[in-house]
C-alpha cells in the first residue's frame, strides 16, 4: 500500500468558489453573508471532479491512498472573523468528508481550521473534535501564520499553542504545519511562501523544548521540510551551538518532513540527510506545479518516480511509503478498514 | 586565487557595540544621539580583531581574499529613521574601509546601504556612491524587508527599487540580497529568516521582467540561493507553468548563489543542479554557525572543503573559486591590483 500523506481538494466544484467569493465579498462590504443552504454541489460532480484528476493520477502513478485535505491556499485565515472562518471551514470540511464517503478506499481525510488571525487556537478544538469524532478525519492542517503572509503569529512553541496541542494529544491526531494562500505581495503563495513557513516552523521547534512538555505531539512539516534538508548542516550547527542535540535527535517521534520535493536531487538529498524514520511519502498533487519537467517527460510533482529511484533499501522505501504513515498518523489504520470493509461511515 | 565572497566584519571593537546601544537608546528614548567622534577604535584593535579571526582562518583553510562587509545581522534598518540609518550606516562602511586598509591584499569592501522602513531606496544612492567612489567598494548589501522580519516592503521587482539599480549599473557593481537581523519573534534571524528572503526574493525574480529592464543587473543570492537548489524542480515547474523560460536561463548573467551550505550533500546538490557560472565561493566566516561538526571534525561554515570535495573538474571549480567572481563584481579585479600594488587607496 503507497500513502500520499499530502493531497488538496483542489478540483472542487464551482459552487464553492462562487459561495467564497460571495462571502469574501460580503465581509468586505460588510453586507449579508450568503446562505450555506445555497451552497450546490452533487455527488456526480464530485466523484467526476476527483475521478478526472486525484484518482486518475492515483492509478496511472501506483498510489493506493491519499490523506486529503481542503485547498491550502483556499483556508484563507486572514479572510474575515472568527465566524466567517468557522463557516468556511465547515463547508470545506464536510466536502472533504463526502469525497472519503464517494471513495472510501482512495481518500482519509485531514481537517481544516477555523484559524483567525489574532484568535486564540483554542476556538479551532471544537471543529478539530467535530472532524475527528463525527468525520473520521485523522489530522488537521494547522496555519502558523493566520495573517497570510506577514509572519506575526506567536511561534508555534509558545504557550498561545498549547490548549490545541492537547486536544490532538488527546484526539491521537497530528498536525501538518500548512499556512495558506499569501496575501502579501513579497511571497508567491507555492513559491516562497509554503517553503518559508516550513522553514520558520522546524526552526522555531529546534530551539524549544514544546516536546518535552508535549512528547507525543506530532507535526508534519511539508515541502520536503522547506530550506531544512538543503542546509541540514546550517541546522545542525546551530542546534549545536545552542546546547541542543542533534537534529536526528530532535525530530525524534514528533517532527516528520514529506516528499513533496520535485526533482531526483532534492529527494536523494532528503533521503540522505533526514533519518528514514522521519520522511513520508506525499505529492501535494494535483497542487503546486500540475506541469510535465521537459526534460524527464513526467510530471514534476509525481514523486513517486523519485523515492523508486533513490539509492534507500526496500525496507526502507516501505516505511516512507507506507509504514511511518501509522505511526504518524496513529487512527489511520482503523479509519482504512472502516472505510474498506463498510465504506465510510461516521466514526 | 580564492575569493570567499561573503564576509562580515562580524569581530568588530567594541566600543562599536556601544555606540550601537547608545544610539538605539536614543531612538526608543527620544534623546540626544551619541556624538559620532566619541567613538574609539584604534588601528591596533581593528587588526587583532581581524588577524586572530577571518585572517587566521583565511590561512588555516587556505582561501586568499574575502569580499568584506559589515556585520548583516547589524544593519537595523528598522530602528529609527532614515538619519539614524545614515549616520550608523557611513560608521559602518568607514569601519570596512579601515579594515580593507590595514590588510589590502586580503580584504575587498562591500557597503551596507541606509535603508529604511518606508523610505525610498533612492536615498541610498549617495551613500553608495561615496562608497565605491571613495572608498574603493565593489558591490552592496539590498536589503528587501527593511522591518526586519515581516517581508511588508514592495518585491524585489517593484519599480519602487529601480532609481538604485540604474545607480548600480551606472557604477558597474552588484548587490547581494541580504536581510538584516530579525525583530519578529516567529523567524530566527540566521536560522530561518535569512534563508526565507532569500528564497522569497529568487521567487520575486522568476515571474518578473526586472532584467528585461536591466540586463546587466547582477544579484547575489547568498546561502546557497536559500530553498531554490533542493526545490529547484518546484521552481522550474512553477516558471514553465508560468510561460517563463528555464531557470538556468533566468538566472543567466544576472542572478548567482553562493557556497553558504554548510555540509558536503547541499554543495554536491548546488553543484549539480545550478549552472556552475552561476555559483560564487562564499563561506560567510565568522558568521551564522561557528562550531565544529562533530562528524567531521572541521568547521561547519569551511565551505571550501564541501567544494573541494564536490565532483566538479578543477576548471569548474575554478570558476567557483575565482573566475566568476571577476565577472560578477566588474571592479574587483581593478580593485585587487589597486590594493595589492600600492596598498589600499581612495579609489
């Protein structure tokens, strides 16, 4: 079984960017938010949105499983207050959640959050126990920086975190460390803007001790760990030269690093540095870059090719592959069999 | 020859340190600023500072001649006004230039700039001129987020940045890209946040036309060009997809990385993926990690090792090393000879 820890709805139906727009509208006008009763998107559009794309794409590069998601960019925490964050985010979850029903043996969804910026993360728990209890989801994507690109949240090592870090604690779930679209003009959203808050998250992190007062706490940092494996060096050096240990050591069981990293060099790279234990498999696709790399003829982002193709053993591909993915992910296992054997139901 | 083209004079004398206090207290304090002759540097200091750090290291780990600037961290150009960023700003340069004379044949200058949050980089223009015309520098540092830390100034393609690249070009030198120290508890100032601007501004370059304006701009990216070699896949992807050419041919004869990669898998990875006459020898000793990577044994930051140990032919690393360098700062080689033959004059 090969696991795509890292995929994005982002072949919705159009309704829901007309009812975004509407309400991003609205909240700037100030005028009537639109009705989610309004909201029209059928089954069959779904299932041929994610049947002429994700699922497609799934066959044709020997994938078995995607752990999906809202649109990243789409959260858009900055958009509005709490309330219009919750609503958005709802809709969006919930239609993550009817593509895990239409396809339950292809996709096991993650959850977005009701983030806003300046709002304590404590208003995302009862939408995270929503998602996980009555959805089946078995993760969340959590924004370090609601403010769509300026970076002024507190970092994720402060105590601003902790009453959310407990309630994954207490969920079993873990977080993937994913901001969303930039509204600031310095930072392309997929460009520099994912990589730059991967980077600014494991570096908050080495220099912490939330591990210590959270062991079991789990965080995916995606985009193959941003600038982190490239100047793992850098990295360790610093941790070193602040009394931490080494980086290996660091990332421990809590900090994971995908594969959404699109070219041979950049995975052999990771797969180099980065302790296997420590990597899982993902495409982000259909995502950032939906291109063909001319000179290989493939699509940049099927990163499957890649791992094929680093020197790691067998064994070792598997964990990346499949095995980290349980233990990342501990509700995993038994969400696949429910969805297997019965299809998706609520958990 | 080998030129290590990123330095900082990062073992300045202290009463510099003081005089730094005294004038960042005066801002938060609305007093008078510290008289600039007040300050007490002597020649003896300068040099004990230098031969007992960049000096011994530039003989231990046989590189020739460093291209020496400022300390980066240093620039503040987020505290006070653009008279206090002036005046901190010519102590600095002046510092570099006594530096540059007490030790010609192994220290070329680079200027900091007087930038300030929200003012126009046309008032960096005088200040830059008097430095290269005066005090025989050859490039400069461009800071492309003077708040230190939020990204919230115009991109790196605005013409808002265009009056000081005609300026640049009219005195043939380059700029390296480099942020200042970080005020934003969220990003660590050489751990993440110069990392991020760098990646940030290579991204701002891909998509824009700004060397369609000034073809013979050219603009260093140090670190190692930050995220782009381990996402250089991304990147391209992103720029095919965006109807631009290949990044090799964006970064043509305009954008270089340096060597800033601080363990043997990230140069192998530059080395690889970026086009070798687009990389500079850099180490940015004494800088950002200053200890010794156990597994090793040898500095973590003596990047010529991690180039000598590359799989490059000797003529390719000879353009790392020397060759590129010359075509990159046009005045260096003058410069040298100037230095070298006569000591260091007023250009």
């Amino acid at each position: 079984m090969i696991i795509d820890c890292h995929g994005h709805y982002t072949t919705e139906p159009k309704d829901l960017h007309r009812f975004r727009k509407d309400q991003t509208e609205a909240v700037k006008n100030k005028t009537p938010l639109p009705p989610r009763a309004g909201l029209k998107m059928s089954d069959d559009e779904i299932r041929s949105s994610i049947e002429g794309a994700q699922l497609k794409l799934q066959r044709e590069r020997g994938t078995d499983l995607t752990i999906f998601s809202p649109r990243a960019s789409g959260m858009g925490h900055h958009i509005g207050d709490f309330a219009v964050s919750q609503e958005w985010t709802e809709v969006c979850n919930d239609l993550v959640h009817r593509v895990c029903n239409l396809f339950p043996k292809n996709f096991i969804g993650v959850c977005q959050l009701p983030q806003t910026q300046g709002e304590s993360p404590t208003s995302s728990i009862k939408e995270l126990e929503r998602c996980v209890k009555e959805l089946g989801m078995v993760g969340c994507n959590l924004n370090p920086d609601p403010s769509g690109g300026y970076f002024n949240a507190p970092p994720l090592t402060d105590k601003w975190w902790y009453p959310f870090y407990e309630k994954m604690i207490e969920l079993d779930v873990p977080a993937m460390i994913h901001v969303s679209g930039c509204c600031n003009p310095a930072q392309h959203t997929t460009g520099s803007y994912y990589l730059n808050a991967d980077t600014m998250a494991v570096m908050q992190l080495i220099l912490s001790d939330v591990f210590k007062d959270f062991p079991k706490l789990k965080l995916i940092i995606p985009h193959g760990g941003g600038a982190v494996p490239y100047h793992w060096g850098r990295f360790r050096g610093i941790a070193l030269d602040n009394k931490r240990p080494e980086l290996a050591e660091i990332m421990g069981n809590n900090i994971f690093f995908d594969t959404c990293v699109y070219h041979q060099p950049g995975i052999d790279l990771l797969t180099k540095v980065v302790p296997v234990d420590n990597i899982l498999f993902a495409s982000e696709m259909v995502g950032a870059v939906k291109g063909i790399d001319p000179n290989t003829g493939n699509n940049f982002d099927d990163t499957k090719r890649y791992v094929d193709g680093s020197a790691l053993s067998a064994a070792d591909k598997q964990k990346i592959f499949e095995g980290n993915a349980y233990k990342v992910y501990p509700r995993l296992k038994a969400q696949i069999e429910k969805q297997a054997h019965h299809g998706h139901s609520h958990a």
